[in-house]
C-alpha cells in the first residue's frame, strides 16, 4: 500500500504577504514593534515599496499613542497641536513635488475616525434634485459606486484657512483665536477620484439647486459648551461643478484614515475647511444654505472687515515658506543653497525674491516648476554668509494673478489667511 502523500502547505498569495508587511511596518513606526538593526528610513522604504504592489487598503493602524490621530507623529516630522499635527518644514527638504502621505499635516476638528470602505456609504438628498419641490429623494453610492466611475487625477494643495495664523501676534504684535500654526498647516498631493459634478448629476441634480453641502463622518464637534454637528460647509453650485472632486486616493493609495479615508472632499485653491474629510452625505439645496463653518468660522471680523464679518471665505492666499528650521545655524563663508516653495490660491507662482540679511537687498530665486494653478512651486538660491550673527531670511512671492506678498497682513480676529512674508531667523556661526 503506497504512502499517503503529505498535505502541501496552504498556498500564501502575494497580497496576504503585501498586508502582513504592511501591518508589521506600521506597527512598528507606532512602536508596537520591535526591528533591531533596521532604521526608521530603510522601513519607510519598504512600506512605501510594499504600498506600490497594491492597491488593498491596510488594515486599520494603531493610534499613535495620547492622540487623536492614527498616523505616528515622530516629533522630527510633525509639531503637535492638540487634536492637529503640523509638518515641519525641514522635514519635507529633497521630498518631491508632492508631500509624501506620511509627512502630510493633520487638521482634525475631533478625532480621525477609523471606518470601513465596505460599509461605506455617500448619500445626497435634498430640494435640489429632481423630484417633487422640497421632498427628500434620497439617492446612495458606495465605495465600489464611486471608483467604478470615470476617475480624474489632480495635483492640488490642501491648506488649512489659519496657516501662519502664529505670525499675526508674533510678527504684528496682533492678539487673535485659535490654533498657533507657523506654516506647515499645508500639503501638496497627487489625488484621484471622480469629479463631484458626475455624482451629483447621476444623483439628478435639478435647475433648482444653488449651493451643496458635504458633511463629514467625524464626531460631533462642540463649541462654547454645545454641539454644533458634523463639520459640514456649503458650496456654491458654480463651484462643485467645476473642479471639486469626491478623492479616494492620495499619491497613489487609498487615502490614508487621517486624511479622510474612504472618501473626502477636495476642492483645489479654496481654504481647507472646504474639502471635508470622511465626507458622508451631501445635501443638494434649492436654498442657500448656512452652517457654522462658514457663519461663525471662516469668516473675517475685526476692525478692517464689515461689522457683520466679511463673506464667507473661499481661494486662499499667497504664502512662501523655506525648508529649514527655524532657529538653524550655517557656517559663515561656506556656500550654502537655500530651498523653498511658495503657493497661491488665485494662480500659479511667476517669481519668488530672497533676502538673506532681513529684507535689506533681494534677489530672484532659481524657480523648480513652471507657475501652475492649485499647487506650490519649489525654488532655490544661493547663499555664502559672511557676517556671523543671527539675521533673517525672507521669501516673496508674486503670483501669475499680480499678486505679491505684503510686509504686513491685514488682521483679523481668528487670524486666517496669513499673507504677509515671513521673517525666518536663523544663525550664522
């Protein structure tokens, strides 16, 4: 009687391997993990490698730890500002044109939620489609919904409206609310989804419909001791057809959780309220439609602005920011090449002017990309100081709109849109 052949081991495909790197590298960036002998570069290249062999979402990650955010937050790439992280700037030296996923900043108004793109589901409703005026005729996409239709890509950044908000008290003099954001409030990155406009006419938009309003799938935000709801912001109808697109990936994969997985919002050059996170539902108005985010926040009050506070605020404004630390030291008589990029949300970049001794003498800087709209452009210039001592360095911008970067920026009450060039110490030694 022949032997009974041994059982062969259960085939291991390569997407089980893929998910098991996967989750083993993010577990140990939040350091649940141990790799003794491998540094924290060489396994950011390998989850960046193991994320270019497919396109499977990752499991859902640890918390970084006492966060309400998912990603880890090593203190050399990001300042942590209460629910938020900030990119430092030095972080993003010789990182590309795009912000790799895990160097992007974390603006959260609560806590990134951790869903599940299976159970997913995008419902519009609302006076704005077609049916009977004011009934609710809601209609549902879900997740495979979505990236079955034609998908589009854009370069685009996502800023938060308070970006350099710090530099109003510490550059003006000026008291303002909120969080204290230098200017790593911003990221630049490759998304794909599909155009808002194909959604909402699948949905059957209506003639009647003005204005659309996403809301996200956070918690409930509170203020002043009440709730105020999901964050929610209307958009004009003009502009959610036009280039505002529903994203389920970023720099080629799946959004990540703190950045709105499994869906956001993104609308290119407008404040980043606008592009909500882990978007929900959309209303579709024949009314205009209001919501704190574009009522009580993300308006301009103070003296300079109506006493109603000014419209509700929409392209953002134009801002420079070096890629060095602030405070950083450089040898005197050794040349140097100093690295930048500026932005604007009326266009792209046409110039950007350097100053090395505090604004006393300017020079134009080597610009990296041509002026394109809706993202930033890298520059560079050269520098051999030769006066030790501490100074200044500055940055301004000139966009392909005519607009230049002022001396001072007109204050407002929550400090947003911060315009003003910057005045970057650092140390010759």
């Amino acid at each position: 009687m022949p032997t009974p052949a041994k059982p062969s081991p259960p085939r291991v495909s390569r997407h089980d391997e893929t998910a098991y790197d996967r989750r083993r590298l993010r577990q140990w960036l939040a350091g649940e993990a141990r790799a003794d002998g491998v540094s924290r570069r060489r396994l950011l290249t390998l989850l960046a490698a193991t994320a270019a062999v497919t396109a499977l979402p990752a499991p859902p990650p640890a918390r970084a730890a006492g966060t309400p955010i998912v990603k880890p937050l090593p203190p050399e790439w990001f300042v942590q500002r209460g629910t938020n992280a900030e990119t430092r700037w030095e972080a993003l030296r010789g990182t590309g044109h795009h912000t790799p996923n895990e160097l992007f900043f974390v603006r959260n108004h609560t806590t990134t939620p951790v869903l599940d793109a299976a159970a997913w589901r995008l419902r519009l409703w609302g006076s704005g489609l077609r049916g009977t005026p004011g009934e609710d005729r809601p209609v549902e996409f879900g997740y495979d919904d979505l990236r079955a239709l034609p998908s589009v890509t854009r370069t685009a950044f996502v800023e938060c409206a308070g970006n350099g908000r710090s530099f109003y008290t510490s550059q003006q003099g000026e008291t303002v609310s909120g969080t204290a954001w230098t200017l790593g409030a911003i990221g630049v990155a490759r998304w794909r989804g599909v155009r808002l406009a194909d959604v909402l006419r699948r949905a059957g938009l209506s003639s009647r419909a003005v204005d659309v309003q996403p809301r996200g799938l956070d918690a409930e935000f509170g203020s002043g001791g009440e709730s105020l709801g999901r964050v929610r912001r209307p958009l004009p109808l003009a502009k959610a057809l036009d280039d505002v697109v529903l994203a389920y990936e970023m720099n080629g994969e799946p959004l990540p959780h703190d950045h709105g997985y499994p869906v956001r919002v993104l609308v290119p050059s407008w404040v980043g309220i606008s592009s909500i996170k882990w978007v929900g539902d959309i209303e579709v108005s024949a009314q205009p439609l209001y919501s704190p985010w574009n009522t009580t926040f993300y308006r301009l009050f103070g003296p300079a602005h109506p006493a109603e506070g000014s419209a509700p605020l929409s392209r953002q404004t134009i801002k420079s920011a070096f890629e060095v630390a602030s405070g950083a030291a450089f040898p005197v008589a050794r040349g140097q090449v100093l690295h930048g990029r500026s932005w604007s949300g009326a266009g792209g970049i046409a110039r950007v002017d350097v100053s090395t001794d505090g604004g006393a003498r300017w020079r134009p800087a080597r610009l990296h990309d041509r002026p394109r709209a809706d993202t930033w452009t890298r520059w560079s210039v050269a520098w051999k100081p030769d006066t030790p001592g501490p100074t200044h360095l500055l940055a301004r911008a000139t966009d392909t709109a005519g607009r230049t970067q002022p001396e001072t920026s007109v204050p407002n009450a929550q400090g947003y849109l911060f315009d003003a060039v910057v005045r970057h110490p650092v140390t010759v030694v």
